[in-house]
C-alpha cells in the first residue's frame, strides 16, 4: 500500500538519487552530486527554502517532490509550487503523484494556502496529461527563466 508523508533528513539519498536521475532523463544533464546533497539538506535544515514529501510503498520510497513558496499579493496568499517532482518508473501510471497532490493539497488548504501551482518541461507529454487530468490548467503562463551555470 502506498502512503504519503512528509519527508524527513534521512530520506535524503533516496530524494538525492531521484534528483540525479530525473535531470538526465528529462534534460540529460548530469548534476554535480555535492551541489545537490548541500542543496537538499538546506531544505531541512531551513523549511523557509520549501519542505519534501515522499511517497512510500511497504517502506520503500517510490516517489518525492519538493514544495516551495510564492507570496500572491493578489490574492493576499501563499500558492505552493511543486518542484523537483519524481516517480520512480515502475511506479509511473499508477496514481502515485495524484496521491501525494491530494495529500499536500489538504495540508495546505489546511494552512490557508490560496493555491498550487507547477511547472513542467514543455516536451513532457505524458505529465502535463496527468496534470490537466487532475484539473490543473496549464495556459495562463509561460514560464522564463535565466540560471546561473
């Protein structure tokens, strides 16, 4: 059976290895492994960077993703942006991330949030049908960025 919580620091090399294989498949790109480790911990060690959940079978974590902040003065709140989201392949198709969506979307009803919002490589298919089937809507905004190398 799988369930959903909140992650804590030692699922760290579970969340760190999902990381690693999710840049190279979605954008073939291999991440300095140290950038990343330090990267993860400062989330647990400092919750105004976002929080982890993890999605877990029998003990096993199959699934995790990362929620960070953005303040909406429109609307006064606080939408959650999912971030760094990753299922392991056997697991894909299954309801795994409509799990944790349904999960983390009553937590944060539950702290007042007035939204939920992601984003999604725009070749990524496959996800943006499990988003809009989920009622996501995916037109309002196109998402540009500039990242430091």
């Amino acid at each position: 059976m799988i369930t959903v919580r909140k992650a804590t620091e030692t699922d760290s090399e579970a969340i760190i290895s999902f990381q690693m294989a999710m840049a190279m498949e979605t954008e073939n790109l291999s991440l300095d492994r140290n950038t990343l480790t330090q990267g993860v911990i400062a989330v647990f060690s400092d919750e105004t960077h976002g929080r982890y959940y993890v999605a877990e079978d029998n003990g096993i974590v199959v699934a995790s993703l990362m929620i960070t902040y953005e303040w909406s003065d429109w609307r006064n709140g606080v939408i959650w942006w999912f971030q760094s989201v990753y299922v392991i392949p056997d697991y894909r198709r299954k309801g795994v991330f409509r799990l944790m969506y349904d999960y983390i979307r009553e937590i944060g009803l539950n702290e007042g949030i007035c939204g939920l919002r992601l984003y999604v490589e725009s070749e990524n298919h496959r996800a943006q049908k499990t988003y809009e089937a989920m009622g996501m809507n995916g037109s309002h905004y196109k998402t540009y960025e500039w990242l430091r190398e």
